[in-house]
C-alpha cells in the first residue's frame, strides 16, 4: 500500500469493505429463517453493512477536511 496515502481514503476503503461484507451476510440468507443461527448472522450483516456506510461518509468527510487548500492571495496594494 501506498505509504502516503492519507487516512480519509483508507476509511473510505474499510468503510465500502464493510458495506459489501454487509451486503454479502444480508443476502446470502434466505428470508423467513427460523433458524436463530442463520437470523443472527442475516441481521449482523445488516448491522456491519450500515456501519459501512457510516464509516465510508466519514472517510470522505476527513478527506474532504483535510483536503490540500490552495492559499488565497489577497494584494492589499493601494
């Protein structure tokens, strides 16, 4: 990996990992179970996969504050 890469696009990476590992435990179990082992798994993919979209917006809200701004230069010449 990258060693500069900066820390908002690494969350973003975990973070739409999590969101397809959710999708993944979601889907892969049939609905109506009534197996409370299969139930727990369907709804830990749920609960991994909104944790994904969490933790994605917050990689792009650290991206995008950490952001390199360009600097404003202001003349104040009469």
């Amino acid at each position: 990996m990258n060693r500069d890469m900066k820390p908002g696009m690494l969350i973003i990476i975990i973070g739409i990992t999590m969101f397809i590992a959710g999708l993944v435990l979601f889907y892969s179990i049939e609905l109506g179970q009534t197996d409370p082992v299969l139930r727990f798994i369907k709804n830990v993919g749920t609960f991994v996969g909104l944790s994904g979209m969490g933790v994605t917006l917050a990689g792009i809200l650290l991206y995008l504050i950490n952001k390199n701004e360009s600097t404003i230069k202001e003349s104040f010449d009469v």
